[in-house]
C-alpha cells in the first residue's frame, strides 16, 4: 500500500532515544495544530485528513509543499 509523505515523514523518524522521536513528533503536530494527539495519529495512518489551515501548518513543520502533505508514494 503506498504511503503519504506525511506517514514517510513519520516512518522515517528514529525509533527511540531518551524520548522517542515519533511521540514528539505527533505532540508538536497536536500542539500546533491545536487538536488531540489521536486526531494527529489519524492524519498520519489516513484514516482522517485536516483542514487546508492544519495541512499548512503540518506541511511547514515537515517540510514540504501542503499539495504534498497526504501524497501517496509510487508503489
């Protein structure tokens, strides 16, 4: 199954150190986003997506143009 750039991202992060990369990760997301850390997981897994304000400020925060946030990669 392809992934979105935005689970790439997160694919892509440490598994763990002192603190584990990836929860840091979805609570900066959560926090900036003003919304639950679930809600993050749910954008990450695909099974939600945000709305065009929170698919910027996600897209800032990794990097990336927000047309490329939820872009599956080619299989």
């Amino acid at each position: 199954m392809a992934k979105s750039t935005l689970r790439q991202f997160y694919d892509g992060l440490p598994e763990r150190s002192v603190s584990a990369p990836k929860a840091d990760f979805v609570r900066k997301v959560a926090s900036e986003c003003r919304v639950s850390e679930i809600t993050v997981r749910a954008w990450i897994y695909g099974t939600q997506k945000p709305d065009s304000l929170r698919t910027s400020i996600v897209a800032k925060l990794i990097g990336v143009k927000e047309n490329e946030v939820f872009k599956l990669a080619n299989s």
